[in-house]
C-alpha cells in the first residue's frame, strides 16, 4: 500500500461561512464607530480563525490508514473492508476525523485516537459491477476544532480487487431428486462414496474429507479422494456471446446470465454437487468444493463476451444435470 499522501486544502464548513461574515459584519461596524470593542472582538475573531486553521491542518497529519479487504467481495451486495487508523504522532492526540473513500458515499468518523493508538473499524462497500475494481485512494478529513473548517488529506492505497457476479438465490430451476435415482460410481475421483485412494492434503481441500486415522498415524494431513458418481455431476452452462449491435439491453440480460450461472454453481457446489462450468471461452471440468468455488467466481468474475457463432454449447453428456443460461431460457434438464 503507497504511502504518499497529499494535502487536499481546507474548506470552509456552514457554520464557518456564518462566522466569517460576522468577521466581516463587525469589521464593518468597528470601521465605521471607531468602537475599540468591537475591534477587539474582531481581533479574538480573527485569531480564532487562524488558530482553527492551524489546527485542522495539523490534526490530519501523521496518520496511516490501512486497509483489509474481505474473502469475497459479490456485486451488488455490501462488502466489510476492515481499516486500521494509526496515529504516529508521539505527543499528540487525534479527534473528529473523517475517512471516507473515492467513488463511496460512506463516511466514518473516529471522534478521539490517542497518540501513538491504532484504531480498528469496519467499512461497508457495494460494488455495482464485476470485475477487476481498484480503491485509488482514501480521504481523511477533520472538523477539529471548532468545525469552522474541513481539512483534508489523500492518502494513495491503490488496491485492485476483483468483484465478483451478483448472486441471485432462487433464479433458476433446481432439481434435487438425485439419490432416487441412484447413484453409479466411475473410475474418476469426485465426491462418492466408494475409496478411491489417499494422498496428502494440499491447500484448498474440504476439510470434510480428511482422514484423520491415517493422519494420526502418519502425523501427516491425509486427504480421502472417493469415485466419483454420475448422478451427482452437474453442467453449468453459461452462455456469453453478445452481438455489440444488440445494444444495452442484451448486455444487462447476459450480466444477469452470469449472475444466474453464479448462483446455480455456488448453490450445487455447497450442496456437495460435482460441478461442471461450460462456457465459450473457459471450461472447468467437474470438481467440487472450496478449490472449484473459487476457481468458479473468479472465471465468471472476469468472463468476457465474445461475438456469437451459432455453435452449440454443451456440458458433459455424462452429467445427471444439465443447467443452462443461454439467453432463449434458464432450464434444467436432467
């Protein structure tokens, strides 16, 4: 995270534009009477003026914000960006800063951050698209002392983030009636029942399916791979070509596809599905899990429309399910 910061000048608030005119009111009247009160009330007005100044401007220097961005940020839905404040100044005490970010209507306030303190506090953030966002800077401000003025400070974070599609829960059509069916294990490592073989763990494995005898005896994570059953293998197929001459219509109706494909692999994923995703630039086969969770938003997260060829998209014809979002209709079929 950068470091420089620039000052951003200091900027008369409501109740400082008041105060000034009453500057200038008694000004006006000390001028025309002669009255060394009113000069004098002048003079503690204007020292006043100066010392707020002065003050706003030092109570925004020498404090760092840092900045934790959450696992998963999803469009359309409010993300907790955690922030650190810390005060490097050795004497002196911090009060009324406001931090805010480019682009974000949110404001938060720390009203006292002692010197030498570091504070912790949480962000809410909604990002309206997918894809790769940067946060480019922070605003730090103060009303300290008397709120007459409010000074700023930039401090560049320059921090990217990939967002990824909305989730719509409910969109689409689900079937779950797998087990009455049956379920016919192969040869290929998946989510059955039947052992497949042990190996070690490696990241990203569901904790679900250690082994923890073998890992006893061995001292080493041991993770169970079981064959996979065809009953329990899902396709997603999204489908993302757009014909640029189809205007802004087509493309809210293929962001609502993805955001569609999003939610049906997430929720079969979760259910303990194997999970395929189908699309005309990317394929994932079936897998399932944290590894593939991921694998998936991030694809979706960065897909691309291509132009449309009139090639058909399929999944795997060996899948029990076949999920589509082509456009023409959201159907399952089994």
């Amino acid at each position: 995270m950068g470091k420089r910061r620039v000052p951003e000048g200091i900027r008369p608030t409501k109740v400082g534009i008041w105060f000034v005119g009453l500057c200038l009111l008694i000004g006006v009247a000390a001028t025309n009477t002669g009255n060394n009160a009113l000069y004098m009330v002048l003079a503690l007005m204007l020292a006043t003026l100066i010392v707020s100044g002065v003050l706003s401007r030092n109570n925004v220097r020498r404090v760092d914000v840092e900045v934790d961005l959450p696992e998963e940020i999803f469009a359309g839905s409010e993300a907790g960006f955690q922030l650190q404040l810390n005060n490097d100044s050795r004497f002196l005490p911090r009060w009324l800063l406001l931090i805010s970010f480019s682009g974000q209507s949110q404001t938060l306030l720390c009203s006292h951050l002692p010197h030498g303190a570091t504070r912790t506090m949480l962000a809410a953030m909604t990002f309206p698209c997918r894809g790769r966002q940067r946060l480019t800077t922070v605003h730090l401000a103060t009303l300290f002392p008397l709120g007459l003025f409010r000074k700023g400070m930039r401090q560049s974070v320059d921090i990217e983030i990939l967002v990824y599609p909305r989730i719509r829960p409910g969109g689409y059509t689900r079937r779950s009636s797998f087990v009455a069916f049956g379920a016919t294990p192969d040869r290929s490592i998946g989510w059955g029942h039947e052992l497949h073989s042990l190996r070690p763990m490696r990241p990203g494995d569901d904790l679900r399916r250690v082994h923890w005898k073998q890992t006893a005896r061995t001292g080493k994570m041991i993770f169970i791979e079981r064959q996979a059953e065809q009953q329990r293998r899902v396709s997603v197929v999204v489908d993302n070509a757009l014909d640029p001459s189809d205007g802004l219509e087509a493309e809210e109706e293929l962001e609502s596809r993805i955001s569609l494909g999003a939610s049906a692999a997430l929720d079969y994923i979760n259910a303990g599905f194997e999970v395929e995703l189908v699309t005309r630039t990317a394929c994932l086969p079936h897998d399932g899990g944290a590894r593939l969770r991921r694998r998936v938003l991030e694809t979706l997260a960065l897909l691309e429309t291509v132009p449309p060829t009139g090639a058909p998209l399929v999944g795997d014809a060996e899948a029990a399910l076949e999920v589509r979002f082509d456009g023409a209709s959201v159907e399952a079929l089994g």
